[in-house]
C-alpha cells in the first residue's frame, strides 16, 4: 500500500557555497548544459527551447520564463522565488529539494516528472499539469491548484495544506493516507478506488459521494 502520509520532513534546498550573480543568456541556454552555484534574478527568458539542462544550486528571483521548453530538466538544490513560470513545458523532469516560493506557475507542464523533496508554497498553479508523474515527499502549502491535473501519478508522503483544488484531476492516482480536510477539493476528480483511505471531512465527503454517484440522505 502506498504510504501517502508525510512521515518525514521535506528537505529544503542546500546551498554549500556562495551565490554569485549569474546572467543567463541566450548562449548559456542549450541541450545538456550545467549550470551551478548561482543567483539569477530580475530578468526575463523567453522562445528559449533546452533538452537535458542541469541547475544545481541556484536560486531563481523574480524571472519570468516566457515561452519556454526545457525537457528533461533537472533540478537539484533550486529555489523559485517570486518567478513567472506560467505555460513553462518542464515535461519529464527530475526536481530534487526544490521550493517554488510565491510564483506564478499557470499552466506549468510537469507531466511524467520525477519530484523529490519539492515545495510549492504559496503558488498560483491553477491548470497545473502533473499527470503520470512520480511524486515522494512534496508539500502543496497554501497554493491555487484549481482544475490542476494529476491523473495517473504515483504519491508517497505528499501534503496539500490550505490549498484551493476545485475541479482538479487525480483519477487513477492512490489518494490514501492523503488529509484534505484544510482544502477545497469541490469537483475533485477521482474514481471510487482513489478516493479510499483519504482524510475528509463530513461534508467533502457527502461532495464526493455525490460526484462518485452515491445519494446521500
């Protein structure tokens, strides 16, 4: 049975050595390149397209991503912070101790992804996408998660506190040991199987009775 209750505290990102100021430009920006040990910040990336890019310790503050692709990123020891990254196709990427702090993650594609140790707090991610994704140790605190898709994921140790999940998808994904009684799951999408061993309350539960197709009287 998968163990979706948060057991153990989700690792912030680790920075061992002192950020330079780093200026990402269109050069910097191609299929397999690392880059490491670095603040970037105040500027804008934009019909930019990357395969395989590596960040490893480095803190994003106030980018805005505009119509960007980076497949297969990976991500380790990064923090967003107060970031744009609204549409951004993050498509099978690996997020190891990462924190979205305040952004703007609209539309976000992180479908058929790997996340270790992810933080999303405080984060508009209304139509988010996370489906087929392998999700361990990941906290959604207070975020906009509206219609947000996570059809067919695998959770272990994952935490949604204060967060807004109206109309969002998770058919197909074990959503027991899951407490979602501090959130909004109105139109939760889910089959009778997911739902099971999940912590409700009384009145998410006559919701999801009803939109499971059970009369409650």
């Amino acid at each position: 049975m998968t163990d979706n209750k948060i057991k153990a505290k989700v690792l912030r990102p680790k920075f061992n050595n002192d950020l330079d100021l780093i200026e990402l430009a269109e050069e910097n920006i191609f299929d397999d390149n690392i880059i490491s040990f670095g603040i970037i910040s105040s500027c804008t990336l934009e019909n930019q397209e990357a395969d395989k890019m590596t960040f490893k310790q480095v803190v994003f503050k106030n980018v805005v991503f505009n119509k960007m692709i980076f497949r297969h990123i990976e991500l380790e020891d990064v923090r967003f912070e107060n970031c744009n990254l609204s549409n951004v196709d993050f498509d099978e990427a690996s997020l190891y101790r990462v924190e979205f702090i305040s952004c703007k993650i609209i539309g976000i594609n992180l479908n058929q992804s790997t996340l270790r140790d992810a933080t999303f707090e405080n984060c508009n991610g209304q139509y988010a996408l996370f489906s087929n994704s392998n999700c361990k140790k990941v906290s959604f605190l207070q975020c906009q998660l509206r219609a947000s898709n996570f059809q067919n994921s695998i959770f272990s140790k994952i935490e949604f506190k204060e967060s807004n999940l109206l109309m969002s998808q998770m058919n197909f994904t074990n959503l027991n040991g899951i407490d979602f009684t501090s959130c909004d799951i109105e139109g939760l999408g889910v089959n009778i199987a997911d739902i099971n061993g999940a912590i409700v309350t009384a009145m998410q539960a006559s919701s999801l009775a009803t939109l499971l197709g059970l009369i409650v009287k």
